[in-house]
C-alpha cells in the first residue's frame, strides 16, 4: 500500500447537520489526516465542472442544484489506501444501500443529499485536488 491523497467534500446537507466535526472524526479515527481544507458556497460552473463526467446524466441538473444549495468543506486526505479507505468509510452512493456504521448510513438520507463525496479512482483524486487547491494550500505532514 502506498501514501495517497484524495479529494473529499462534506456536502451542503451534512454541513447543515452542523455534521462538519463528525465527518472528520471518522476520516482521522480511520487514520486519514486532513492536509487542505476549505469552506465555500460553489457556484453553479464550479460544481458544474467538478461533476462535469455526469453531465449528460437525468440527475445532472438535480446534482448540481444540490452542491449549490449551500456551503461546503473541501479538504484534502492523506493516509495509507487513502482514495480506497475514504470510500470504505462514505459507504453506498444511495445510503438505503450503505453499510451500517459508514458515513451515508448515519448522515444521508437520500441519494441526492447523501452527505459526502469521496475521489473514486487515482487520476481523479489527481484532477479533483487540483480542482480546489493549489499546491502552496497543502500541508503535508
Ligand atoms: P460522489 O461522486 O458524490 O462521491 O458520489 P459517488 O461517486 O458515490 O456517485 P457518482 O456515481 O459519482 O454520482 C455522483 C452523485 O450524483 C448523485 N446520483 N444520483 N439518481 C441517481 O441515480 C443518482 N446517481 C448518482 C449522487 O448524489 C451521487 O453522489
Ligand atoms: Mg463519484
């Protein structure tokens, strides 16, 4: 297993659960460490363009609705397994489906407003991370 880093969102619905705190417990308890942060309000071309694969998908429209409707934390994770681990602990894209005890399962509701995001592969951690954070806003170790 090699050090990674992944790109992680904690979404409108968590950050309105006032869920900001939880959610990084987990990923640091999971031995992740938090080496970028930020919180912002995506406008409609940012979340547009980060999701920017599902463009031609039904739920496009809704998806980007969604990451707009208010603030966000964006941060970057860093850990052994980090891109894999962070997926473990998210759980199931619709938290009807998601593991007991992972992060959709106790925050999410629905599908829609289903608390994180999480990178799904190396080369889009890459592309996601560069999306957000330039490289003097990570702080390694
Ligand atoms: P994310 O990118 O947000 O981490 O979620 P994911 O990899 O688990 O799922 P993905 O397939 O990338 O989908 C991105 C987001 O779109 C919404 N979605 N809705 N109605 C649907 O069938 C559907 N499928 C996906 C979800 O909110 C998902 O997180
Ligand atoms: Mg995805």
């Amino acid at each position: 297993m090699a050090t990674e880093r992944t790109l992680s969102i904690i979404k409108p619905d968590a950050v309105a659960k006032n869920a900001i705190g939880d959610i990084i417990a987990r990923f640091e308890h999971a031995g992740l460490r938090v080496v970028a942060a930020k919180m912002l309000h995506l406008s409609e071309d940012k979340a547009g363009g980060f999701y920017a694969e599902h463009k031609e998908r039904p739920f496009f429209n809704d998806l980007v609705g969604f990451m707009t409707s208010g603030p966000v934390v964006v941060q970057v994770l860093e850990g052994e397994d980090a891109i894999a681990k962070n997926r473990d602990l998210m759980g199931a894209t619709n938290p009807k489906e998601a593991a007991a005890g992972t992060i959709r399962a106790d925050f999410a509701e629905t599908i829609d407003a289903n608390a994180v995001h999480g990178s799904d592969s190396a080369e889009s951690a890459e592309r996601e991370i560069s999306y957000f954070f330039g490289n003097d806003e990570i702080c390694p170790r």
